[in-house]
C-alpha cells in the first residue's frame, strides 16, 4: 500500500512530559488565567520548555481550580503571551 502523501503519526507525550507540563501549568499558568478570568480553553505548552511548542493543552475551570482535559499536538500551533 502506498504512503505517499500521508503524514506519519505524531509524536506521543509520555507521562513524564505530562506530568513536567502540568507542574508548570497549575504554578505559572493558572494565576495568568484566574486574572484574565478564564474558565474553558486551549493553550500552547511552549511553557513548559521548546520540545513543547507543538502541544496544546485544553483546559476547563473546576471551582477556583483548574484541570487539564487533554493534550493535542498541532505543528502549526503558536504562543500567546499573557502577560506576567
């Protein structure tokens, strides 16, 4: 069967990439996003380092807390800056 043309599977986060993402998430994100009053969304994981720039997290508020829902890699994705 031929493969040209077809993109080959995307790289998988182990978890102890999740677990690096995560940490950094609920100690440096979550403050940004309680200020901006977010409460459902996806955000860049570059974050977390380089080797994440092309995973997303999709998060949801859950009280005064936050949870992360799902990671989804996209090679095209970009940083957004919210502020310090």
């Amino acid at each position: 069967m031929k493969t040209e043309g077809r993109n080959p599977s995307p790289p998988e986060l182990n978890e102890e990439d999740k677990s690096r993402i995560t940490v950094l998430f609920l100690e440096t994100m979550v403050p940004k996003l309680r200020r901006h009053h977010a409460r459902v969304g996806a955000l860049n994981c570059g974050f977390a380092g380089k080797r994440y720039r092309s995973w997303n997290l999709r998060f949801t508020s859950a009280g005064p807390d936050f949870r992360i829902m799902g990671f989804e890699y996209d090679a095209d994705t970009r940083e957004f800056d919210l502020g310090t």
